[in-house]
C-alpha cells in the first residue's frame, strides 16, 4: 500500500492522521502511538505494533515448545534460594 498525502502544522504544531492512513496503520481512538525519525523521516506506529514486532523477533531465537514465562520463574526462585 502506497498511501500519500500533504498536511499543513498547524500553530500548534498538530497535524491531523487522515482516517485513511489511521485505518491502514490500525490506529484506533485511545491508542497509544510511536513517533521515531529515521532517515530524516517521521514513522508513526502503534504501541501494540511495536510490541508484536519485539516479539516476532524474540520468537525467532526461542526453540518451540520453550516458555520464556517458566524459565524466567524458575531462575528467580534459584536466585531466592542463593540468597
């Protein structure tokens, strides 16, 4: 999807996302978003997108069938009996 589009900033320095980019991106009332430059651009992303993007990248590093829950309790309860 190649969306475009011209703004102005406001005296604010508000700009309004069109509802077309809002929807492609999956930005809903209430959410929380990310703004980063990157190459002299501005990137607006959802705090949940981001979030999904860690854990892809997390989940291509764990062997299925490991849960990263179970293993970090259980190094938590060694540490409290080193203690």
């Amino acid at each position: 999807m190649n969306l475009e589009t011209r703004l102005r900033v406001n005296e604010n320095g508000r700009v309004v996302i069109p509802a077309s980019f809002r929807k492609a991106l999956g930005i809903n009332v209430g959410d929380e978003i990310v703004l980063r430059i990157e190459d002299d651009e501005l990137r607006i992303t959802t705090l949940k997108h981001r979030i999904e993007r860690a854990q892809r990248l997390v989940r291509q590093h764990v062997k299925p069938g490991t849960s990263l829950v179970d293993e970090l309790i259980a190094e938590r309860r060694e540490a409290a009996r080193n203690e």
